[in-house]
C-alpha cells in the first residue's frame, strides 16, 4: 500500500471514530472514556489542536475542541455531559495521572 493510501484510510478512520463519538453514542460520557480507555474526545480535540500546531497553524485549545465537537464545548457539555459522580471524578483523577500528565 502505497503512503497516501495508508494516509487517506487512517483520515478515513478517525472520521468514522469521530461521527461515533459525536453522533451515534453521544451518551457515553467523557469521563466515562478517560477512566476505561486513557482518552476522551477531550484528548482527540487536543491532540487535533496539536497537530495543527505541529503544522504552523495557529489553534487555542478552544478552537480545537470547537473544530472537534462541531460547537463550543461548553454546549456539548451543556446537551450531552451528565454530573459526574464522586466515584467518577476519583477514578479520573487516577486516570488523568497515568494517561495525560505523564507525557
């Protein structure tokens, strides 16, 4: 397979992880990801937001995560996110260690 292949598959990919994420299971909650998997779309806005800036593109986080969750986080959030509960917010607190704070 040639690279701009493997390039526009990989593309195709994350796409299709993304419409997922943000469409066919907007009720798994973002805490929910970090503590089972290391990541959320959180981290996919930014890595996204980094990548751009690995490019010489200019992107806040903000402008990341607008450009990933197709609206202002805040109101993702506000349709999608639920109160996290106390066991949550303690296993994501493990989570956050161990996944994005050691990079």
């Amino acid at each position: 397979m040639d690279r701009q292949t493997e390039i526009e598959l990989e593309a195709a990919a994350f796409r299709r992880l993304k419409k997922h994420l943000m469409e066919d299971r907007v009720d798994v909650q973002n805490i929910d990801l970090m503590n089972l998997a290391g990541f959320c779309r959180n981290c996919l806005s930014r890595w996204y937001q980094e990548a751009a800036n690995e490019r010489g593109i200019e992107m806040s986080k903000e402008d990341g995560r607008t450009a990933f969750y197709g609206m202002p986080y805040d109101e993702w959030k506000t349709r999608h996110q639920a109160e996290a509960t106390p066991e949550q917010k303690a296993a994501f607190d493990t989570s956050f260690r161990e996944n994005v704070e050691k990079r």
